[in-house]
C-alpha cells in the first residue's frame, strides 16, 4: 500500500459526533459497528487503541486487527450476518461488493465461523472488470482494498440473513487510486493542513479542519408497472421518448405540499433503514415536479457524508421497489420537467467544533470569516472550470447548458450584505478596525447575513448559504467525492496563497486580524468577477459571464478536457491527489462512460421506436385509411379526414426518416479504443441533436395517437396517476 494511502487510512478521524445527531435515539445507527458496539465486543485496550485512531488519528496498529475483526465478526453474527465484504466505490461511479462467508472449514473439516485481521484490513476483490482507464494491465488485474476505520462498518439485511460491509479504499498493485474514497481522504487532508496553516498565523488555531459536508438529495418515485413498461427508464434511468402533458409542472402547486400517503410510507421505510444505518436523514419534503422528492441529512464529515449518501441511494432504490415504485435518481428523467440535483452543502470545522464559514459574533471571528469566505472565492474562481468537470456526465448535461436547463457558468453567490461588506474591504475602507470593535462597514451585520437568504440564490451553482457553500450543480445521481475532492484540492491551494499573503503581512508586525481584513479585501478584489448575486438562468447572465471571462462549458466533452488542461492537472499534482497519469486515465474513463452512456440511450431509443411506437403508428394509420375510405365508400367528401390521414402518414414519414438520420449519426460516432475526445464531440454534435429530433416525431405522432394504442406509459400516466 502506498505509504500516504496508509497513513490517510489511520490518521483520517471522523469529525466528532454531531451534538444533533440522534445518537441516542432508538434504532439510530443499529445497524453499524459503532463506539457502542465496538465498547460492548473488544477489550478495553483494543477498544481505546481503536477509538484512539478513529477519532485521534492515531496509526491503526495492526496487531490488533485480529481482535477488531472477531469482535465485528460476534456483533454481526449476533445480528443476523452470514456474510462480509469490502465495500467500495470504483471508477463506474457505483458502490461494488463482493461477498464471502463467515463459514469456513478446519483442517479436519470441522465448520467454524471466521473473521481474520487481515479479512478485515485487506482484500483481493477480482476487480479486472472495474474501469482502470488503462492503469491496470491484465496481469495484474486484481487491485486489492483496504480498510477505512474512520467510516463505521455496517450490516446490509436481506430477507434471509445481513452482510456486514466494511468501507475500503481500492489501489492497483502499483499503488494507483481506483477509486473515489482515496482522493477525498487525500484531498481532506490537503484542506485540514492548509486551513492550519491559516488558522495558525491569525492565532486561533485548531487541532484539526474537518470538510463537513450535507446532500440534499433530490429524486422522483414513479410507479413500479410504469416504469417496468418503459426501456428507456430501466435501461437509461431517463425518458427518451413522451409528450409531455397538458399540465406540467405550470403551477409548481406540488412544492411543499402534502405528501401522499403511499409516499410517505415509503420515506418512512426509508427514514428508519437510514437511521438504523447511522444515516442522520433528518428532512424530507415534495420538490417542485410532480412525483419529486427530496431527502436531506444532517452533515458529517465529507468521507463519512459521502459513504452514507452512497449508501442512501442503495436504501432508496431497494425500499422504492419493495412499495411497487421505482426511485429515479437521474438528473432529468423527464423532459420538460424539472430536473434533479443533489446539493453539496460544504464548510469547514475546527476539531473544537468552529465553523469557519460561520460569520463570528465577534469582530476577530469576523475576520477569520471573510478570510477564508475569500480564500473560496478565489478557488472557485480559479478553477471553476474543474469544479464543472467534476459534475461533467451524460445525465447532468440536461440540467447544465442544455436548452431548458440553466447555463453551465461556474459563479458564486454571496448576497446583498456580504457582497457590500467584501466591496468596502476592498476599498480599502478596512483600516484597522478589527482592533477596535465592529464600527462601520456594516460589520454588525454580520451575524445578520444568514437571514440574507434571498430565493435568488436557488439560481446560483455555488451559493453562500449563511454558514455554508452550496454547490448546486452536482447532479442527483452522482457520487458526491468528486466533485468534493476538486473543490477541497482548489480551496487547499487558496489557503495556501492567502496563508503567504498573510505572513508577508504579519512580518511587518501588522495585527494578525487587520492583516486578515486586508487579504481578505485583496482577494476578493482580484477574484470578484466569479461573484453574481443575479438570476442566473437568464441570457443576460451568459453575455455578462463571457465579459468576465468565466467559462461556460456546455457540455460534458467540453467540461471533461480541462482535466487535460496544465492548470487544473498542476493543482491535482501538486496537491498530491493525483499522478500525472492517473488524471489522464480519469479523463479517459469518464469520456468512455459518457459516450456509452449516450449510445446505449440511443439504442433503447431506436428499439422503442421500431418496436413500439412505428407498430403502433402504423396501426393509427391503417385505421384512418380505413375510416377515410368508408367515408368514400358512403359517397362523403369529407376531406378534412383525408388531410388527417394525409399528416399522419407524413409524421410517420418523418420519423422513418428521422430514425435513419439516428442510425448513421451514431455509426459516424462509433467509438475506437480508447476512445478519442472527437467521438465525444460527435456524441453532442450529432447524436443528441437526431435523438432531438427523432423523439419531436415520436412525440408529435404520440398527441395524435388513440391513447389505447400507444405502446407506453405516457408523461401523463407517469406524473399524475
Ligand atoms: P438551508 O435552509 O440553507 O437549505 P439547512 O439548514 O436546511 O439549510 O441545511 C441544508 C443542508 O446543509 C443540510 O443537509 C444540513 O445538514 C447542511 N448543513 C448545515 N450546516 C452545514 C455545515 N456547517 N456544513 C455542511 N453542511 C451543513
Ligand atoms: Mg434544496
């Protein structure tokens, strides 16, 4: 194992136990190996030597091991477990596991139950199939995992037993990152040094920064039979193909409204597998679509919220089916309604329990607030451009750039209040009133600016929130490390920057907190084009953006090049988060996941046309002839029929011919191996826009199509029944 891999492993403690979380509330958290657990089935020093790591950061010592593992084995077993496996999140953007039993045989054939240390701390998953973007040559194929004591083990049930899961992190043999666990744990500690550093030098300093991290996570529940009866929805998780309804979402009456019995039960399922789990879900609410819905949790530690969002999408999707619905989790299963996302609420804590982006109630931890306020600033403007490419994938280009979703433009929002208190640092109106009380600059307001929430900033894909970042892009599906390793990555190299403009300062013995105001003021100044505090879903807004030179990366071919771009590849090496080469293989996985992702909408596309839709429109058309030469048969005129049948048969015409087009745009974008950023580019240039206009066809003749006939469930019987 790679020695930071190692040292990450034992010296990432979880931030400490949310003062909110229901720790102590029935059932919470059931279902994990936590301090409860591990104090009623280790012995005392094993229990200390663990929690010492766990929450300390102390090395794991590996003798021990062995009698961590058997007590996880006897909580486990106690509970119902046959099974265990190392849990873990490869670069297919899923979780895998791969699970093995407890049971084995002695030497004379006697059967025992067993769980090793070394079960427990490494493994060898037959991983050859996983995406490597070309890191891994077959003959060492296998990868292996390795524990990650910093996220509770936890038991998975099924009807007949539970698997116990132990999150890992997954390594090629040559030490490369396969996963997305390694670069957050990388990327979390490259904050908490920087954030130190900052911290140090402004004479407040902490043991520890943890990233903390909250998703809200949107989702739509459809019927079970609907869904069944849709290829598109089971294979693609979106609809390729639907008219969409008289009544849309026009009236947005579906917002906090009240929520359907069926639903509710079904949250509550999911409510209490969460909890049981140790995830602290904590609300739940109708979104704007029909049939939309959204979960949130209280915050965690990033690596922990990341695991437990994972670990939720799971929950949701098997509860989901159990009630007779299906959870679509893809940013925009639907056109024409609105879409999902899964906002990551991001800030920075203390070991002591500060959040850094809280404005302060004093004028020092004022300042520490617009520092490092500013420090985020600067990094999203410096590499907004990654922070796109790390929510860059085939569904989210419908909720990002395309035509009815909101620009693709990287800004931040900060708010009337904040925004006047930056602009009069950076007029250099600080002086030095940090050594004074809080005079002028609106200072006092300060506290204020939580209440400064406008809806505006519903628009803004990185939006100050009060006490927090919202990074609103990120789609509903995604796994949420990597956006979260680029943003961590960018604002580590910002505290970097702010802490030497800072020790440049505090040499000429300025005051450290009249030093921070005035970094703070500089900062901003240089980097307060990436500020809009407007609506951002407006064209006026793609004009003013260009002007400031932010880049709007419109589609995921576009936004995936930057990671061949020297800057943002500078930043993940020198940050050490990446090798020069394991950023070019993440490019080429994510390139190759797009493409196939777009072919395979495709493909179910053109089957639903030719095995559903044509069928059932030439019967439409059979019909109308018939009905149209009765009429003649009867010596009627009726040409108004004849017209009918007329622009019926052109509309199937049209989607003949449409469908044909699709055929020879995805030939020409067939891709090579490994695929090139061309066949990507031919994906959005030429496949999209025939899948585009095959599906206005299919559409078209679908509104003129007897509803029985139609082969489908339609927009209508989706959304509203
Ligand atoms: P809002 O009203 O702005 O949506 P909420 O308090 O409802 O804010 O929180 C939304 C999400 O943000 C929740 O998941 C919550 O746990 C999370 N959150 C709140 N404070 C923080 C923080 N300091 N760091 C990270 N996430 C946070
Ligand atoms: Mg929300």
């Amino acid at each position: 194992m790679p020695n930071d891999v190692r040292a990450l492993l034992s010296s990432t403690p979880g931030l400490p136990p949310h003062p909110h979380a229901p720790r102590n509330a029935a059932g919470f958290g059931a279902d994990t190996y936590n301090v409860d657990a591990m104090r009623d089935t280790l012995p005392r020093p094993v229990f200390e030597r663990l929690l010492a790591t766990i929450e300390k950061g102390e090395r794991l010592d590996s003798k021990i091991a062995d009698e961590v593992a058997h007590g996880m084995k006897e909580w486990a077993v106690a509970r119902g477990a046959t099974h265990f496996t190392h849990w873990f999140h490869p670069l297919n953007g899923q979780s895998a596991e791969k699970h093995d039993a407890f049971f084995t045989l002695t030497g004379d054939g006697e059967p025992i139950l067993r769980f090793s240390g070394s079960q427990l701390i490494q493994a060898e998953p037959d991983a050859s199939s996983f995406p490597s973007g070309g890191m891994r040559s077959t003959f060492e194929a296998r990868g292996y995992t390795a524990w990650d004591p910093t996220s509770p083990a936890f038991l998975v049930r099924h009807e007949r037993g539970a698997t116990l899961c132990v999150p890992t992190v997954f390594l090629s043999w040559r030490g490369e990152t396969l996963d997305q666990k390694t670069p957050l744990l990388r990327s979390m500690e490259d904050v908490n040094r920087a954030a130190c550093r900052v911290l140090k030098l402004l004479k407040r300093p902490a043991g520890r920064v943890h990233t903390t991290m909250g998703t809200e996570q949107e989702y739509f529940l459809v019927d079970r039979k609907h869904f069944d009866a849709r290829p598109d929805l089971v294979v693609a998780g979106r609809t390729v193909l639907g008219a969409v309804p008289a009544k849309g979402q026009q009236m947005e009456d579906h917002y906090f409204g009240a929520i359907p019995e069926r639903v509710v039960a079904f949250m509550e399922e999911v409510d209490q597998a969460a909890w049981a789990l140790g995830i602290p879900v904590k609300t739940r609410h109708n979104e704007v679509a029909p049939h939309q819905y959204e979960i949130a949790p209280i915050f965690e530690d990033v690596n922990r919220a990341a695991d437990h969002n994972m670990l939720l999408m799971e929950v949701m999707r098997r509860v989901a089916s159990r009630r007779g619905f299906a959870c679509l989790l893809h940013e925009k299963p639907f056109a024409g309604v609105n879409g999902s996302g899964k906002h990551n609420n991001w800030s920075l804590a203390t070991d002591d329990g500060r959040n850094l982006l809280d404005p302060g109630s004093d004028p020092a931890g004022n300042a520490q607030f617009l520092l490092f306020a500013s420090a985020v600033i600067q990094a999203v403007h410096r590499h907004g451009d990654l922070l796109r490419a790390g929510v860059a994938h085939a569904g989210n280009d419908h909720r990002l750039g395309a035509n009815e979703a909101p620009p693709a433009i990287v800004s931040v929002y900060l708010g009337e209040a904040l925004s006047e208190i930056f602009e009069s640092i950076a007029a250099g109106k600080a002086g030095d009133i940090a050594s004074k009380t809080e005079v002028g600059l609106g200072m006092s307001r300060l506290p204020q600016i939580a209440k400064d929430n406008t809806d505006r900033n519903r628009t803004s894909p990185f939006a100050f929130t009060g006490n927090k970042f919202e990074f609103r892009a990120v789609g509903s599906s995604q796994a949420i490390q990597m956006p979260n390793v680029y943003v961590n990555a960018a604002v580590a190299e910002s505290l970097d920057d702010v802490a030497d403009r800072l020790e440049k300062r505090l040499k000429t013995k300025q005051d450290p907190m009249a030093a921070a105001l005035a970094v703070a003021g500089e900062v901003y100044k240089e980097h307060r084009a990436v500020v809009f505090n407007g609506d951002g879903y407006t064209a006026e807004w793609v004009k003013d953006a260009a002007k400031r030179g932010l880049p709007n990366l419109k589609d995921t071919p576009a936004a995936l090049a930057v990671l061949a771009d020297p800057v943002a590849k500078g930043l993940l090496v020198s940050h050490k988060i990446f090798l020069e080469h394991e950023v070019d293989a993440r490019y080429l996985i994510q390139l190759e996941t797009f493409i196939r992702t777009v072919e395979i909408e495709a493909s179910v596309m053109l089957r639903m046309v030719d095995t559903g839709v044509l069928p059932a429109a030439f019967g439409q058309q059979e019909a109308l002839a018939r009905s149209v030469a009765a009429a003649q048969a009867a010596g009627l005129k009726s040409p108004a029929q004849g017209k009918l049948l007329a622009e019926y048969a052109a509309g199937v015409d049209e989607i003949l011919a449409r469908r044909a087009a699709l055929d020879v745009a995805l030939a020409k974008a067939k891709k090579g191996h490994p695929p090139a950023p061309e066949h990507a580019r031919a994906i959005c240039d030429d496949v999209r826009p025939a899948m585009a206009a095959l599906r206005a066809a299919c559409d078209a003749i679908e509104s003129k199509t007897d509803a029985a006939r139609w082969p489908f469930p339609t927009y209508h019987q989706m959304l509203f029944q």
